[in-house]
C-alpha cells in the first residue's frame, strides 16, 4: 500500500477544535425561535452547509444568534468526493466561505458521489471500493483538506447494492483513506444497521473493523422499512423515525469500543415537536454519560481487572 503524505502533513493544516463530548440535534427552521426563547441544555447543533451558500437572509440570522451560545458542527452533503469528475471549485469555494464565517467545530461529508456531468443528482450514491476508487476519493479529500485548511471527517454511507468491481470490504477501504488522508470518520451507527441488514452482515463486526480510534462524530437516525425485488428485508436510511431499538444497542456496543463521542441526533422528515426531538437526545446524552462512567471506573482498575 501507498505511504504518501497525506494533506494535513503536506500544509502543516491542523485538527479543527472537537465538538463537546454531548448529545446534539439537526438545527432546524421550525424550531429556531423556540431554541433562542429556551436556552436547552444541550451540546451542540449540526446544519447542512449547503443550507448556508447564500450571503443574507434568515437562515443566517438564527444560525449567527445560536452559533453564539452553542458548539457547531457542519456537514456536507454536495461535495461528491466520490464522483469521477474533479471537484466543483465554485461549491469548495462556497463551502471555505461558510466554514470561515461560522468557525464549527467539525465538518464533515459523506464517501459517496452526487454529480455526472452538469447533472446534481439528489442522492448520495454507492462507490466500488477499490483501487481506482480509493485513489480518486483520497486525492479529492487531499484537496479538500488543503483549500479548507482543516481536517474533515468522512461518513460512511448507507448502501442498498454492492458493486461486483469491489475488491475491498468498506471498513477496509475507509480505513486506508483514513490513513492516507488524515481524515477523520464520522460514524454513522445507523448506516451501520441499515447496511448491514440490507447486506446480510454482523453489524458488531463491521463496526470493530472500522478504524475507531479516528471517530470524531457519531450519527444516530431512524430508518423506513421496505421490500427488495425479491419480496426481502431492505431498510432505507429515511432520517424520518425515532432512533430503533437495534440502533441504540448497537450505540452501546459502539460506545464501549470508542469511549465516549460526540452524537448527533438526525431527523430530516417527519421533524416532531423541539421537545421530542430534545428527549431523544436525552436518551444518547445518557448513553454517552454511562459510557463516561464506565471509562473512569477502568482506568482506576488493573489491566488484569479489566479484562476478567
């Protein structure tokens, strides 16, 4: 395998400043007012960039009031660090200008592709995981990283079909370009479940087989169920539903291998009430304070102890 110098040892570009180790939510329209009026206890508010690439209006008038009590991640969601095309310059130029504006404590994209051509399309679409691919996606993220002058995290996509031209397993291909770029991951535990069932793979294993100690954000959604051609199984990543049972557990596994991690709560349909939306968060906040509890509890006990 290549020992390139990724980006962020090339430029000298440091780590941005991590989020709270909290609970956070999708800052959303519908609940802007009621956030200021409130003042919630909560530890930090994730937007889309994209929601932002104009230079006035009210987005940008709540964002810059919340932005002065809370911690702020970023995610993308238009970079197509995928595609097979060189990057958009005027969506990099744009994304620079929101992140410089906003200063987030994280940003984020998703490895997967969005654009042909002229052509956006408004999904995030599956890679081959193999060696063009993984070169193509770690030069994008190279460039990226340099004209962003910061480290970005990397969100592992929810699939529905694998590519018979894939050569490596996903965990293995993010964690070589982890390892290249220097990026971070951003641990989506639902796209986790969902790939997982749709594929017929132990979600557990695939989590163990991602480079965790490189997670810098956890994502949490709810899922839609379906059907596939054949009248199986396949779940959707619909961002429309409370948090399943299966995923919170599936946390919990994840969070006794990574420590405790800044999660987010996703919700982008069906939004419900602030107070619900806050209550769910609730539940991860407490996930995350257990895990904070069991941490201490094994750095006080032997090694001999902690393996018993």
């Amino acid at each position: 395998m290549s020992n390139r110098p990724n980006a962020l040892m090339q430029t000298g570009v440091a780590p941005s400043h991590t989020l709270p180790t909290r609970a956070g939510v999708g800052l959303k329209p519908e609940h802007f007012q009621e956030i200021l009026a409130t003042q919630p206890d909560i530890g930090f508010f994730e937007v889309h960039a994209e929601n932002y690439m104009v230079a006035g209006g009210p987005f940008h008038h709540y964002l810059t009031r919340i932005r002065e009590r809370y911690a702020l991640s970023m995610h993308g969601v238009g970079l197509s660090i995928g595609a097979d095309a060189p990057l958009d310059l005027d969506h990099l130029n744009a994304l620079r200008q929101v992140l410089d504006r906003y200063q987030p404590q994280s940003f984020s994209e998703h490895l997967a592709w969005s654009t042909h051509g002229p052509a956006f399309l408004n999904d995030l679409l599956p890679l081959p995981y193999n060696t063009a691919t993984l070169q193509r996606v770690c030069d994008h993220i190279d460039q990226v990283q340099t004209y962003l002058r910061r480290r970005m995290l990397l969100e592992n996509p929810a699939t529905y079909v694998e590519f018979a031209a894939s050569t490596w397993s996903e965990a293995t291909f993010l964690s070589e370009v982890v390892r290249r770029t220097g990026c971070g991951l951003l641990l989506d535990v639902n796209n986790v479940f969902v790939s997982s069932v749709n594929h017929q793979r132990d979600a557990q294993a695939v989590i163990r087989a991602l480079p965790l100690a490189q997670v810098g954000e956890i994502h949490l959604a709810g899922f839609a169920r379906a059907q596939d051609g054949h009248g199986d199984l396949l779940l959707i990543d619909s961002h429309g539903a409370p948090v399943a049972q299966a995923v919170w557990e599936l946390y919990a596994v994840t969070l006794g291998l990574t420590g405790p991690v800044a999660t987010l709560l996703e919700r982008d349909n069906d939004i419900p009430a602030w107070p619900v939306l806050l209550a769910e968060a609730g539940l991860a906040e407490k996930q995350l304070c257990e895990a904070t509890g069991q941490r201490q509890k094994n750095r006080q006990r032997s090694p001999d102890e902690v393996l018993a």
